[in-house]
C-alpha cells in the first residue's frame, strides 16, 4: 500500500510543479515514439538520449522501436521490519 501511496505522490507533485511553473519534467517515465511499436528500449538518467537517437537508428532501418524512460527509481520503501 505504501508503494501505491509514493506513485500516486509522485504523479500528483509533477502536476504541482508543471502548475506552478509551466513546465513539465515528467512523473514516473517518459515515452518516446511509441506508435506502431514491438520493442521498447529502457533507460535512465543520461542514458535517454542514447536511447533516442538508438530508436531513431531502428526505427529507420524498419525495426518498430520506442523508448520508455523510467525517471523515478526511488522511493520504493521497504515492507516489514
């Protein structure tokens, strides 16, 4: 339950901050061209932009690619004792 409680946070504090300031960094992951695809390619942190540029290459060579960027790894709290 308390893993649901963070995600739900976590949502709603990205809302907050994309209200408060006009932009938007994202909540838990970012897609990136998920039209039509069969493969996803997954990263985080520095890595998004290789993975990019890499569904780019693969999607031009004719392999259906997307990108999921996964931008929260923490918190995850641990159960029990």
């Amino acid at each position: 339950m308390t893993i649901l409680f963070c995600l739900m946070f976590i949502n709603l504090s990205a809302r907050e901050y994309e209200k408060l300031t006009g932009h938007w960094h994202g909540g838990l992951f970012d897609v990136y061209r998920t039209e039509k695809t069969e493969f996803f390619l997954l990263s985080m942190g520095s890595m998004a932009s290789e993975m990019e540029l890499a569904v780019d290459i693969l999607r031009d060579k004719g392999i259906p690619a997307a990108g999921l960027r996964l931008r929260v790894f923490r918190p995850f709290p641990a159960e029990g004792p």
